[in-house]
C-alpha cells in the first residue's frame, strides 16, 4: 500500500496484519480519488472506520484541510499514527481510539461537519447503514458533503433508498468491491 498523490506521493504505508482489516486496493483508492478529486480541496474528512488510515491520509496528500480518522482497534491507531508521522501529515490529523458510535456522539458534541466522510466497515455488519443514519440525523455533513461506503454488498444499494434525506449519485464496481457516492437531499 502507497500514497499516489500529492505531498505524500509514493509513501509506503504500514497495513494490520491478519484478517481484521481490509485495506482498499490501491486500484480502487486511485479510482475513487480520480472521482472525488474536486472534492478535495481544503475539505474537513472524517475516516470513521479508518484501518491504517490510508483513504484519510490520501486525502490529506491531495488537499484536504484535516482529518478524524477513528479505528476501535488500539492496533489499528498504532497504525494510523505510524503512517500520519511517515507521511509528515500528523499535524493535519485527529486520531479517536473509540467504537464508532462514541466516536460520532463526540463528534455531535463537538458540532463538527464533514465534507467528505469514508464508511469502510466491516463487511458483514450493518455498522455502515447505522453510520449513515448518525450522521444525517445528527448534521454532521456539510451542505454539499459526500459519504462514500465500500462494501461488498450490492443489496445496499437498495438498502439506501429507504432514506428520504440522501441520494446515491453514483455507483462504481471493482470486481467484488463496490463504492457508492452519497449526498444530501
């Protein structure tokens, strides 16, 4: 795993060993980002489901202002500040060590707004959908804010219609992975 664009470019990023965690390809990252990519600039990102904290760190290289990344694993945040401190970009930075769900209820608190926010759970739970609804029912997305799941799951999509207050704008596949873009309204 890599950074493939911006200040950080060509960076090395650690990863978790085992089976815990599933770092997106660098294939997949690099088509999201070349989609999102207008996006980027001086954006406030939220990583809820962060891992080694490579699609908040990308972000980070391209542009973004600053990020929350959060992992509940202590492993996972070991990680994440390895990689922010070889990367140079800890400063731009907020690493919660917190289940989700504390971590968006600090964040409400907090009043904070997101303008890109990445749900990569696990795949087989729910957590994504229950993200979703948190930060929709709670504002925590800006205006013209994006959320982008990844899942495995096709049926999410159908899953997602439900919801009166979004739009899934697009959809990418990537052999089993599937990305899909998220809006307000």
């Amino acid at each position: 795993m890599r950074v493939i664009s911006g200040s950080a470019r060509g960076k090395k990023l650690n990863s978790l060993e085992g089976l815990e965690t599933r770092p997106t390809l660098d294939r997949v990252k690099e088509a999201l980002f070349n989609i999102i990519q207008f996006d980027l600039k001086e954006a406030v990102i939220l990583d809820l489901f962060s891992g080694s904290g490579a699609l908040a760190i990308e972000a980070l290289s391209r542009g973004a202002k600053n990020a929350v990344l959060c992992d509940k694993s202590q492993k996972a945040v070991q990680v994440i500040n390895e990689n922010l401190i070889n990367t140079r970009l800890k400063s731009k930075a907020n690493v919660i060590n917190k289940d989700y769900t504390i971590a968006l209820n600090k964040l409400k608190k907090e009043n904070i707004k997101f303008d890109i926010v990445f749900l990569d759970p696990p795949y087989k739970t729910d957590f994504a959908l229950k993200s979703l609804e948190f930060i929709i029912e709670n504002n925590l997305l800006n205006e013209n804010g994006l959320i982008i799941i990844e899942t495995n799951d096709k049926n999410k999509i159908e899953e997602l219609k439900k919801y009166k207050d979004i739009s899934v704008v697009d959809t990418r596949k990537y052999g089993s992975v599937l990305i899909i873009f998220i809006r307000k309204g």
